[in-house]
C-alpha cells in the first residue's frame, strides 16, 4: 500500500471517487452540496485544497483525504486542515499512522506546524484520536431564525 498526493491534473479523472467520499464524510444540507462539489472541484483543480489517495498494490483505491492549508484562527500559524477523509476499504492502525506521517511531511514542506481536522462522526472522531490527535474544542452551528 501507498499514500499519493494527486496533482490538480489528476482530479478530473477521480472527481466521481472525490464527490462519492465527500460526500460520505461530509454532513451536509442537500441543498447546499452543489455549491460545496462545485467550490471543492474549483479549489482542488487551482491547487487551494489538495487530495490524497490510499492505494493498494494493485492501485485499488483504499482511502482518501482531502485537505487545504490554512490558517490557525486563534494562533495565526499555518496549518494542514484535513476536510474530509473517508475509508473505502478499512486500513489497520499501522496503515492510518503512516498516511498521517505522509500529510506531515507534506504540512512540514508546505510551512505548516500542525495538522486539523474536525468531524461529527465518531467512528473518525476516534481514528483521530488513535493517530495522536487531540480534542481541542467542538464546533456548533444554529440556524438564525
């Protein structure tokens, strides 16, 4: 198994595996999914949010992530968010440490001195936690009457 990053050219030809997995690791309103497909695609093609893939031996898709580079809104440091990651085939803790150790050399090379992620998924709340990170708070929206 290997951990690559695609290149904005790649996308086209994983859009329909990006939106499946975006879609499944994203809770989101219907009505707003086309926006967000369609803000996701422009960002990943212009190189402002970045896509890594899982895959087997035989180049069978296992995973994928997708991330952008921002920055901390309460330190002002750079930082690797990762938006959305989703499981196609289920990987052992050894496989998930590595595909992080991979993003931190890539969050390293890009500037950044930490790696995010936020989810309302337990399951990945807990994959998070298992791959050394830490709680540091919870995110809540209200829609304004």
């Amino acid at each position: 198994m290997f951990t690559v990053k695609l290149l904005p050219s790649q996308v086209p030809s994983m859009w329909d595996a990006i939106k499946f997995a975006s879609r499944k690791a994203h809770v989101t309103v219907e009505e707003e999914l086309p926006k967000y497909l369609n803000k996701l695609l422009h960002d990943l093609l212009s190189g402002k949010a970045q896509c890594f893939v899982r895959l087997s031996d035989e180049r069978r898709l296992m995973a994928m992530s997708v991330t952008r580079i921002i920055l901390d809104e309460y330190t002002g440091d750079k930082l690797l968010h990762v938006d959305s990651l989703y499981a196609f085939e289920s990987g052992d803790k050894e496989q998930w440490i590595s595909d992080v150790k991979y993003g931190a050399k890539f969050a390293k090379a890009v500037g950044c001195n930490r790696i995010a992620t936020c989810s309302t998924n337990d399951q990945a709340s807990r994959l998070a936690e298992l791959v050394g990170f830490k709680e540091r708070y919870r995110y809540f929206v209200r829609e304004v009457d």
